[in-house]
C-alpha cells in the first residue's frame, strides 16, 4: 500500500509498503532514516504511567489534566511531530491555560522561518526547485545526512519541466559548510569550506563580489565566478541548514541583503532546511494567530519573547506538557534540572529520556502511521495523510488533547 | 577498489599457462572480470610457498564475488537509500519519465536500482549500459553516492 512518511519535513509521498501478519516486512522507495520511523513502531513504546508506575490510559490523563489545571503557568513544548490537527487543539489549549507554548523551532530553525514567514526573505515551493532551479545552495546543511532524499527527490538529481537534463547540465549545485559533507563530496567544484561562526564573513566577501569588488576571503577568482554565475542565474535556490542558523544567529541581516541584491538582476529563494515533520506547520498557525512564530506567552494577552522560550520557561513555569519532543536529551543539562524540578507531562509514542523523568507519561499512536493528519513540508505545502495500521488501540496527538481540555 | 595490479602481485607469477591463459597478468585481469576463479590456479591452490597469496587474494576477492554481473558491488551498510543514483541513472530515467526521472520512487517494473528497505538494491541487470561485451562505462549511479556505498568493480 502507498504510504506518507514522517520521518523528515520532505513528507515523502511515493512510500510502498507491505504487511506480513501485520507487521511491516518490505517497504520501497523509503531512506534509511524513514526506515528507522517505521521499524520504530515495534520498539520502545511507551506506556501510560504515573510517578514511574503503569497505570491505565484514562488515569494518565486525568491526571495530566489535573496538573496543568493546578499550574499557574504551565509550559506547552514539541509540538513539531504532531498533526496540523493536534496543534491547533494544543493552541486552544494553551489559549484556555493561559499557558507558555513554543517548539523546538527556537533553539533550531526559528529566526529564517520568521523571516520567510513575514516575507522578508523571498521563498518557493520545492516543486518549483524541481523544475525551475538551476542554482542550489546548501548552506551550513548536510541533506545526505538529515534529509537523505532532498537531493534525489527535488533539487539537483531529477529533471524538471524547464530542467530536462538534469544535473548533468542543467543545472549547477554548491555547498557551503565547515567540513567536506557528503553532500559537499557530490559539489566537486562547488564547495566552499569555511571557518566555524565563519559563514557571515563569508558571505560579506560574496556580497563584495556582487559590488564589483574584490573578495576578502577564500580563493577570489572562484567566488567571483561563482557571484557572476549567481547573477546570471534564471532561479537559485538557498537552503539554509542548523549550520548557518547557529553560526549566523542574530546577524540574518546579511543573508537579507545577499538575497535582496542578488534578486535586482535574478531570481534566488530560500527554504530553511527545516527537521521535524511539522514544525513548519506549527509556526506558520502560531504565526496567522498570534503573529509570532514561537516562543509565546497566553497568560497575559499575546507576550512574546525570548523569556518565553523553553530555555528560559522551563525555570519560570511551574508545569510542563512536553508532546512528540525529548528536550531532556537534546538541551544542555541545565534545562534538564529545571524540567526535572517541575512537574512535567510527555505525550510521545516512544519511551525518551524526558517520559523517564516525567510525572505522567501518554503513551500516543504515530503520526503517518497510525494516526492520520495533515502537516506542512519544509515549503509550506500542505500533505494530508492517512493512517496505514488503522486498527491500534492507541489515541492520536488530537484525541489526548481534545480530553485534556476536556477535563481542564 | 581493488586493481588489476593488486591482483598481479597476489598470484604465483611464474607464467606457467596451467589456468589455460598464457600470463599471469592475463590471470589477473580474467580475476577481475569475473570470467575466472582464484581455484583456476593450480599451483596457487596446491603448493605450499603460495598459501599466504592464497588467503590474502581469497579476501581480496571475496566483494568481487558479490557483485552483479555489471560489476557492481553495493555496500549495505554505507548505503542510506537516498536514491541519489535511482533517479540519476540514464536507463532508469528514460524507461520511467513520470517516476524516476522525476524524483520519485521507480513506478514500472524496469528498473536497474530500485531502494528496497532503506538499501538499494539492483534489478534487470541487462538493462544496464555496463551489461554484455559491448558495455559503456557509465557511472552515473557510482559518481552520485554520497556514501561511497556502491561502485564497479
């Protein structure tokens, strides 16, 4: 059967899988790292627990109900695995707690996808990289490793309706980044490798380039080149990854005015290579309501800050409800004392180190899998699907918070 | 990759023809191409002195067993089914217009590479340029893996 896959923000759409018994026994098309959601279906699952005991499924949430109702100020964090559907239940949520919401969007892709949103930075759709692009730039990202079929499904492999040949000739790729990448290796000529937190002087040597002046860094004959190529280009594309989102963070200005300058004689757009199957769509819905993207506040009106952010609300908030998302494994240890002081809810289908240390833990059904939805791609197009394991006794993102705030 | 000079100086270089070929180098490169085994060598296999050429070619040898009659050897554990090489080899793409050549997963049944449980795998190998005596050395699928995960022999 034709399945969707959650394992990355490509929601790869063209997925075969067949069952044996029940269980998966031979999936098509699908990368290693899509193979590793699917396969997770049979490991380290969760179950419902209360204060590291088992308990039953309705206590679990009853009880998680209760603990955010005693909160003052509760935090809401994840949300970029979950549904469309689930995020808007868990804004309402917030909405009606008075709660702290943000994702994992403000320690990883937050400040690009702001400007995107806002339109500050010029974007497209990846169909339109597939059959407009002829320049492509992976800047401080990796996708051989962190979304294995970007190359092959969209920007530099398959020909597209104005690029019949390809990457053969059609069209030309480079990669920017701290080290020679896998996917840098496939660049041959292309590759730029900078210093790390290097990446904003490099790109004020590009932008030298495109004033007609001489570059300050690298080997000038090659940028120059490179620039001229730029400006010559029908349409280039920039995919930025967490490498420039870290290195360049509160100094986008400048990508703004390469992009702006480069776009007075072509056409380039950006798409923040962005990890979570949906963060994208929890940003986007939080950005239409509240008109920022993370990091907000519902206690007082719409705050917004940095304040709000996990980091900082994990030592102010008094509760936590932590969904499809393992903050305890992935931040520094500091937020990991906080957390652990506070009572925290997990709402996840697979055991993490964050339901280890929780107070109450929901076990949840996969979303793409067993649970349907909808989610945004990393460009914004939304990809509805529907499950493949329809008969699970597990309760989708949507059906625990919907009895969440139920019992609020 | 293993070379035809690395095969050379593993055998008993003596030109003794007992294999049915006139050299040791002609020995070497028939290793290669598949149309001989490391057994064809008499003496590699029966005396003594060449036991340690002996193991160290079986080794050697042992990724070339496992490749297609292309010559192409798929590491299974480099390979993270990127598709990279599905959707860039030439055969894939003009016998499937509307899947491979878009991107997509093969949607006909005439595919050379196909990813089959996040490895990829080879199919029809007579569909490929490298196939029969009048090949063309085309390395679409081998100069496009990020991974170094498959090559020719």
């Amino acid at each position: 059967m034709m399945a969707i896959c959650t394992g990355c923000s490509l929601l790869c759409e063209d997925i075969e899988v067949d069952f044996n018994e029940g269980k998966i026994s031979t999936t098509k098309n699908l990368c290693r790292k899509g193979l590793g959601r699917y396969r997770s279906m049979y490991t380290e699952r969760a179950i419902p627990r209360i204060d590291g005991r088992e308990a039953g499924l309705d206590d679990a949430i009853s009880r998680a109900a209760g603990l955010l109702k005693e909160a003052k100020r509760p935090l809401l964090f994840g949300w970029s695995n979950s549904t469309l559907e689930a995020q808007s239940a868990g804004l309402d949520l917030a909405q009606k707690l008075g709660a702290v919401i943000d994702d994992t969007s403000s320690f990883c892709q937050g400040e690009l996808l702001e400007m995107v949103l806002k339109g500050e930075l010029p974007s497209c759709t990846l169909d339109d990289v597939r059959n407009y692009a002829d320049m492509i730039f992976y800047w401080g990202s990796d996708p051989s490793n962190s979304h294995p079929r970007h190359m092959s499904r969209f920007s530099y492999y398959p020909r597209g309706e104005k690029r019949q040949r390809g990457y053969d000739e059609d069209r030309r790729a480079y990669a920017i980044d701290v080290r020679l990448s896998p996917t840098a290796s496939m660049m041959k000529e292309g590759f730029f490798k900078v210093a790390p937190g290097g990446d904003a002087s490099f790109m004020e040597s590009m932008l030298a380039a495109l004033g007609g002046k001489i570059p300050r860094l690298q080997d000038k004959k090659k940028v120059i080149a490179m620039v001229n190529a730029m400006k010559r280009a029908e349409f280039g594309a920039i995919f930025p990854g967490l490498g420039l989102a870290y290195s360049m963070k509160g100094r986008m200005d400048i990508l703004k005015r390469l992009v702006d300058g480069l776009n007075e004689t072509s056409k380039f757009s950006v798409i923040p290579m962005v990890g979570h199957f949906n963060m994208r769509g929890f940003n986007q819905m939080l950005f239409e309501k509240t008109g920022f993207i993370n990091r907000v506040s519902f206690a007082d009106g719409v705050e917004h800050g940095p304040e709000e952010s996990i980091i900082d609300a994990s030592k102010s908030c008094d509760a936590a409800l932590v969904i499809g998302s393992d903050p305890i494994s992935a931040l520094p240890g500091g937020l990991a004392r906080s957390l652990a002081k506070i009572p925290t809810i997990v709402i996840d289908p697979h055991r993490t180190l964050t339901s280890e240390l929780a107070q109450v833990t929901i076990p949840s059904a996969l979303s793409g899998m067993e649970a349907g939805g909808s989610a945004l791609r990393m460009d914004g197009v939304r990809i509805e699907f529907e499950p493949i394991v329809p008969e699970n006794d597990l309760l989708p993102d949507l059906e625990i918070l919907k009895r969440i705030a139920e019992a609020v | 990759m293993l070379s035809v000079m690395e095969i050379y100086q593993l055998t008993p270089k003596t030109n003794c023809k007992k294999c049915g070929l006139p050299t040791c180098m002609a020995f070497a490169v028939a290793l290669l191409g598949k149309e001989k085994k490391v057994n064809d060598c008499p003496p590699l296999m029966e005396e003594a002195k060449y036991q340690a050429k002996r193991e160290k070619l079986m080794e050697a040898m042992a990724p070339i067993e496992g490749a297609s009659e292309t010559g192409l050897i798929i590491h299974e554990d480099k390979c993270y089914g990127c598709g990279n090489c599905v959707v860039a080899c030439p055969v894939n793409v003009a016998n499937d217009p509307k899947g491979s050549a878009l991107g997509f997963g093969p949607t006909n049944d005439k595919a050379i590479l196909i990813v089959e449980d996040g490895i990829v795998k080879c199919l029809n190998v007579e569909e490929c340029r490298r196939f029969g005596p009048n090949k063309i050395l085309c390395n679409a699928c081998t100069a496009t893996c990020p991974s170094k995960a498959i090559e020719f022999v």
